[in-house]
C-alpha cells in the first residue's frame, strides 16, 4: 500500500479536522528537520500550516514544557497568532494529547515530538512519545483537536 502524498487532491480537496490531524501526526513522526521542511513546504501549498517541536525529560517536570513548547513552535512557524484564543487552542490540544498517553508515561522518561497542524479554523496537536527507562522503551501517541 503506498502513502498518499498531500499533493493528492481526494486528501486536501477540502481539509478538515481529520485532513489536518493526519497532518500534525505525519510532522510529529517526521524523522528529521528535513522532513519536517519538506513536509511543511508540501502542505503549506495546500493551505495547511504545520510546526514541530522536540521535547524529553522525566514526564511530570515536562507536562508544562511540552504545552510552552507546542505554543512557541506554533507562533514561530505562523501556524497561529499572539491572540490569547490561538495560544489557548493549541495548548488545550497539546494537554488533551499529552493527557491521552498519561498512563503509560507516570513516573518515567519521555522524548519524542510534538506536531503542529492548522487549516483555518482547524487546530490539531499531536505528541509522538517513546516512553521508558533504559532502553526498555514503549512508543505512544496522543491527538488533539480544536476549533478556533
């Protein structure tokens, strides 16, 4: 089965709130900074702003870095405004990921990425998270959504 690229119009013909969540899981698992541009450039052609940003530590002290982080990084790439209703969408969405892998992260390290999606009034924020001690790692994804 081969990946849909953006650039195929049944995706984006009209993005909505599933086109721009795939969007944020698809940066959020981005390899590298090079993925993260090419994806960024990609979707911005279809109207869709994207950001990214990295983030580790022990996972209760990283809570609050990971929503200061997923709203910095939104502000810096364009994906939102200074308004208090575009920070305060983006960081309802990245504690509703955060919240969803919750469970699995108490008391252990966390490091991953966070991915950054918009398209109009649609805000998505995935955290993509390897989760563990050592090297006894598990791998965890959450996804939030709002409305702006």
């Amino acid at each position: 089965m081969t990946e849909r690229e953006p650039s195929d119009p049944s995706v984006l013909s009209r993005p909505g709130s599933r086109q721009t969540s795939a969007a944020a899981i698809k940066v959020a698992i981005s390899v590298d900074r090079t993925e993260e541009r090419d994806l960024m450039e990609r979707y911005r052609r279809h109207g869709l702003l994207l950001a990214a940003a990295d983030f580790g530590g022990e996972f209760i002290p990283s809570v609050s870095r990971m929503v200061e982080r997923a709203v910095v990084a939104a502000k810096r790439e364009g994906v939102i405004g200074e308004t208090h209703l575009e920070e305060g969408a983006v960081a309802g969405a990245a504690r509703e990921a955060i919240s969803q892998v919750m469970p699995k992260a108490i008391g252990l390290n966390v490091g991953g990425k966070i991915g950054i999606a918009r398209h109009e009034e649609h805000i998505a924020v995935c955290v993509f998270f390897g989760i563990g001690l050592l090297h006894l790692n598990e791998v965890a994804i959450g996804l939030g959504h709002r409305v702006v």
